[in-house]
C-alpha cells in the first residue's frame, strides 16, 4: 500500500516551541538544530497565547507533533500589581495551547515553575508534593498547569524548572559574571535554596523526555544537586580567578521584593528516575561548562 504524502508528514517529528525568543526558547533552537530535528521557533510577534484562534490557526497550519509552550509571564514583581496580566498568559495562554495542540494531537510539553510551592518546605519536593503559591506569579503558573492537565492530561508533560540562566537575555548568572569581570564587591541572599539550571541542559532533558515517550503528568527540570545564590556567586567569582573575599552573605530580608521569593526551590527528580531516565547533571558541572561561553560573550561587551 502506498502511502499518502500527507500520512508520511504525519511521521516526520516537527517541534513547535512557543515564546522562542526567551532565553529557554533560544536554547531549545540550539538543541533541536544540533539534534537535526525540525522545529518552528515562534515568538509573540507570531503567536499569541492569549489568542485562543490565533494559537489554532497556527498549530493547525504547521501541524507540529510535539509542541512546547515556554511562554510566560515571568516579571514575578510585576504581577503582584498584574495579577489579570498575569494569569491571562499563565492560565489562560496555557490551556489555550492545550486545546490547539489537542486539536491536532500534538504532544505539549507545558514549562512551569518551582513557584507553585510554597518555598518553606525541607529537602527536595517530588513531583506529586502539596502545591501552595504565596505570590500571584506562582498562583497563575499553577492556574496553568491546571488548565493543561485538565484540558489534554492525556498527551501532556508539565515540566517545572527553577533558577534557569543561559548566555541569553537577563538573568542572574550573567549578572553576577559581568561584576566578578570588573571585580565589584556584591552582598548575595544566603537563606534561599535553589538548583542553577543551564537552559540547554533543560531542552536536551526536555527532548530525552519526549524521545522516551514517557507516560503524561508532571516531572521536574533542574540540574541536580543545590546551593544558594551567594554559594553560586563564590563559585563563578572563583572559576574566573575572582578575589571570593569580595562576595558577602545576606540573608534574603536585607532585599525585599514585593513578591515573595521561595526560600526552598529545590525540586526532586524521582519520577524520572523511577523511569529510567537520567537526572540531569549537577549545577556545578554545567555552570563550569558554560561560563567560559558566558563571560566571552561579557568580555566583549564590556570592552
């Protein structure tokens, strides 16, 4: 029997990657191009998630068979004053993306957060662990990862990340690269608890979770291990031969933010253990991995 041209599209794995010029969306175009998979890197000046008939009409147009929605409010601060902003990308936006891509039997890979926890818990929280958001950011990711679970839990992974840094956009590792380069003194919060997680490590974990084609539900995307963000600060100012004398401990009360910050991100990874698959490595080896790129980048920009 002869297949038809349509039926043999239907096998060729293509990949949507929704909110594609984030710093995670970025990466995925790095790994899936490494990995010589096809893939469509859509930004909000293509796809809206808040539209419900602009996100059909696109998944319908490209008929992806593994989308994955990084799109997010993510300004934490902000969406204590933005609360219906906030939860018309996270909530809204997300099961809008659950229904397209159960419109066309995509598989969705939905990006959450360790901010649908309560962040004053001990030890790393497992994937089924009690939720509790303290802050309008963490309450709308939660809202989301409800929507897609109820809309299409048969055909989706919520995979929540933390601390996430890549030599793209703003984040905290670069930050701190960019003072260790010019050797500034900076007091570091000391009292919260997290796993620095390399965006390129997230999308390669992301893509061994769908290769896999593990069972839908919940997982956790963090590189292993823990430490703080002044441990994190000590470790670059070191690995770029940095005086540590000029990094100073904080606790998190000498920083008040209009949103509370967990003081426990630290999120286990006992179902995909369970399951066979690799934890992904340590935050020490991927940070260590990473910054010669990082601070390359930062070098020229500071010359």
């Amino acid at each position: 029997m002869v297949e038809t041209v349509e039926a043999t599209k239907r096998k060729i794995t293509v990949w949507v990657i929704l909110g594609g010029q984030g710093q995670l969306g970025l990466s995925f175009r790095d790994v899936l191009t490494q990995s010589g998979i096809p893939h469509h890197i859509l930004g909000k000046e293509t796809v809206d998630i808040t539209n419900a008939d602009n996100v059909k009409e696109c998944l319908a147009e490209l008929k992806p068979t593994v989308v994955v929605n990084c799109a997010a409010w993510t300004a934490v601060d902000n969406a204590e004053d933005f609360p219906t902003e906030a939860f018309a990308i996270n909530a809204d936006g997300a099961r809008n993306v659950a229904i397209a891509s159960r419109d066309i039997g995509a598989r969705l890979v939905h990006i959450s957060t360790d901010y649908v926890f309560p962040g004053n818990e001990s030890g790393a929280r497992n994937e089924d662990a009690v939720t509790g958001p303290t802050s309008v950011y963490g309450a709308s990711k939660l809202a989301g990862e409800e929507a897609v679970l109820s809309e299409y839990g048969d055909n989706s992974l919520v995979v929540r990340t933390a601390w996430l840094y890549s030599k793209y956009g703003a984040n905290f590792v670069k930050t701190m690269v960019r003072k260790a380069l010019t050797s500034s003194e900076v007091r570091v919060v000391n009292d919260q608890h997290g796993q620095p997680t390399l965006t390129t490590d997230l999308a390669k974990h992301v893509v061994d979770l769908v290769n896999n084609k593990v069972a839908a539900g919940i997982f956790h995307g963090t590189n292993s291990g823990n430490t703080t963000w002044y441990e994190l600060t000590r470790a670059i100012y070191e690995a770029l031969g940095v005086s540590t004398s000029l990094v100073s401990p904080v606790d998190s009360s000498a920083y008040p933010t209009k949103a509370r910050r967990p003081n426990n991100s630290v999120l286990g990874h006992q179902r995909t253990i369970s399951l066979g698959i690799p934890e992904m490595r340590s935050w020490s080896d991927a940070l260590a991995e990473s910054l010669p790129e990082i601070t390359e980048l930062l070098s020229k920009e500071l010359s």
